[in-house]
C-alpha cells in the first residue's frame, strides 16, 4: 500500500472514537501493552512527559514542546485529535512524522494489528512510541487521549506527569461528576514521580489528586498565579493562555530543578513567544483574517465554552456570527448558554457519524430561542461558513466553535 492508501484502510478498519463515539471507544491497557511487547516496549527508550487533563492539554504541550525544542533537545509530540493531516498527532521538533514510516509501519505490523483487534488510538500510540524510539528523541511529550487511568497513554513511565484541570465531559465514558471524572484523570500519577496540577481545580478535586499523589510516593505541586509570569510573553489574543503558561512554567521548574533537565530562562521566553511558529499549533483562539476578523477554537464543553464567553467580552465589534456545531454527546443547551443571545447563529453538522444532527439541532434550538430571526441552519460546514462571510460587514466578528470538528473543516478553506 501507498501512504493514501495505508491512511484509507486505517480510518477505513479500525474503530474511531473521535468521530465514531462510544461504540468505538476500548478502555484498558491489555491490547496496547500486548502490541508495545509485541514491537519490543519503544516506550522504555525514551524519557517523557505525560499531559492530562478536560482543557488546556493541548496547548501545554505545545508551549512545553516548543520551550525544549529552543533549548535544543529533540523533542518528540504525540497529541489527539488531528485537525487537519493525518501526521500531525505525531512529531517530531514540530516536523509531522513522515509518510514513509506510516506505510512502513502499518505494513509490518497490519496482521498483528486485524488479528488482536487494535483500535485507532492504539495503533496510533504505538505508532508514536515505535516513531520516538528510531528517531532517538530526548524527550517524548506524550498528551492523554481521554481519561488517564484506562488510556493507551498510561503505559509510560515519565519524568514528571501534568494535570491541567478537570470539568465535565466525556461523561458516557468518564462519569457524570468532577470526582469521577478526577479519579479517572489521576490514575495518570506513578510512583515517585512529580505531579504538577493546575490552576482552577477546586479544593474536593485537588484533595483526590493529593491522596492519589501521597498513595503513590508522587512529590505533588499545584501550580498558582504569578506576577512574574506576564514577563512571558505569548502570541496568544485569548486569556485562558495564562492558565496554560502558568502549568508550563512550574512543570520546566520542576524538570530543571528535580529532574536535571535544564532549561534556561531565555529558552522559556523563546519557546512561548514562538510556539505557533515552533510547532504549527492550531485551532485555540486562531485569528484566519482580518476585516471581518474570523476566530476558530475547538472549545467543546462548559469550561471551554465559558473562557470563549469571557474572550468575546473583551473583543471589539460590531455584530457577532456564530458557526457552531456539536458532536452527540454534548449537551448543547448548556453549552449554547454562553454565547450572547444577540448573536447571528450558523447551525451546522461535521461530516462525522458523531455529528449532532442538523433536524435534532433545529428542534432544540428552537425551544431555546423566542427570537428566530438571527438563526439559520445549514446540512454542512461549508454552506454555514460561507453563509457567514457573506453576511458579515469588515467590523464584524465571526466565530467557529462547539467542536473539533467544525474547526478542522473550515480551516481546510485556510490552507
């Protein structure tokens, strides 16, 4: 098989929960510590950082990527999900892993893979850790897929583990309470190894992670607001970044100072000011263009939702257009809330089979809303979008939001 012909049968055979949903999803270990034994455990080959958490783990490793690639290590980066290329859950120093190995890969271990019923996500970690291993990567920053204690993930044994926060989602899987959701998330804590909690997590949540963190011998460190932190300087519009610097700032102290990972002060302020450029992050608060100024962020559950809401209040102008867009097991009542009621709102569906339907859209919304005149609905992405710009005038302000999904397709129009 051709590399177009390896992504077609990975998406084509193997279960996706990102766009598939729970019938998709496979917890526990067994199958992936079956397969990493299998191609000889690579995840023993390289020291790591294992990022967790409902938000914000995907910028912190990024900045965290970004900040070691300056001080010159090689980096590897395994994050979930892609937006747009297949390649860019896995890289290296910012480079997408090269189609070549994809192929390589799936055709060496294609029949292991069919008969022991790997899903996607598995074959996906495997695939990172078998990646990290050839190319010798100082250090691998390993992002959390969903949850922690039964992700495919959990089988590192890092340097330092990170918990950016904890809210509600993912709860058909996770549990339908922070506490549930928390313990889920600390089963990310090892033995003796430091953990680094972020900002915004209640007193009952950080209670969970300290008696997980004193059960397992774990130094524990909860990362707080410091004045000294704005002197890093980030290419960052939305202010739910500083809670994301603040994380990343006490997990590089903690790998200078415990860890012997050194890191200077100059490759902090250069890594933060150069992430985008450093490790083409995308999708969180990403201007597309000006006049109308058009914002995409993949923001999916209350917390995301809510800092969005914040953000918008300290934006300038005239009239607000939304192209919004859900997955099935959100609930979007809660979620549209947030938003402005003044608004002009754009209903769409990703071409997923997860999608929230456009019908079961309409019929929710219109008990929500007493005024209809602002809302239109659209059968894709595409007709919403365009519908949008064409609506917006040069001091408008259009948004794309409510999922990974809708951001991915309109950023296909910015390539």
């Amino acid at each position: 098989m051709n590399y177009l012909e390896t992504v077609q049968w990975i998406f084509k055979r193997l279960p996706i929960y990102q766009t598939s949903g729970l019938k998709s999803y496979k917890p526990g270990l067994k199958r992936i510590l079956n397969f990493c034994s299998h191609l000889g455990n690579p995840q023993n080959f390289f020291k790591s950082i294992h990022v967790g958490g409902t938000n914000g783990k995907g910028s912190t490793v990024h900045m965290l990527s970004s900040i070691l690639q300056e001080e010159k290590y090689k980096i590897g980066l395994f994050t979930s999900p892609h937006l747009i290329d297949f390649r860019e859950r896995i890289t290296c120093n910012g480079v997408l892993i090269e189609k070549d190995f994809v192929v390589d890969f799936i055709r060496k271990n294609q029949k292991f893979i069919e008969n022991e019923k790997i899903s996607f996500f598995e074959m996906n970690t495997a695939l990172a850790f078998q990646y990290f291993k050839e190319r010798q990567v100082n250090i691998a920053i390993i992002e959390v897929g969903l949850g922690g204690r039964l992700d495919s993930t959990n089988l590192i044994i890092p340097e330092i583990s990170v918990i950016t926060n904890v809210s509600i989602d993912h709860t058909e899987t996770l549990g339908n309470s922070k506490l549930k959701i928390a313990f889920e998330k600390a089963g990310i804590i090892k033995k003796n190894v430091s953990v680094i909690i972020g900002r915004k997590i209640s007193k009952e949540i950080q209670f969970i992670f300290f008696k997980e963190a004193l059960k397992k011998n774990s130094p524990i460190y909860f990362s707080v607001k410091e004045k000294e932190d704005f002197k890093y300087k980030m290419p960052f519009e939305a202010d739910y970044q500083d809670l994301n610097r603040s994380v990343v700032l006490k997990t590089v102290n903690i790998l200078h100072y415990r860890k012997n990972i050194i890191v200077s002060n100059q490759s902090i302020k250069k890594g933060l000011k150069n992430v985008i450029k450093n490790t083409n992050f995308k999708g969180r608060w990403q201007i597309l263009q000006n006049k109308p100024k058009i914002v995409c962020d993949i923001a999916h559950n209350e917390e995301g939702i809510d800092m969005i809401n914040h953000q918008l209040k300290k934006e300038s102008y005239n009239k607000l257009h939304l192209v919004l867009g859900f997955v099935k097991e959100k609930e979007v009542e809660k979620l549209l809330k947030y938003f402005p009621i003044e608004s002009f709102y754009y209903f769409c569906q990703p071409k997923i089979d997860r999608k929230f339907p456009i019908d079961d859209l309409k019929i929710l919304v219109h008990k929500m809303f007493k005024n209809r005149s602002k809302i239109s609905f659209y059968s894709s992405v595409e007709k919403a979008f365009l519908s949008a710009k064409e609506r917006a005038d040069k001091n408008d302000l259009i948004l794309i939001s409510g999922s990974t999904f809708i951001v991915s397709e309109v950023l296909l129009y910015y390539l």
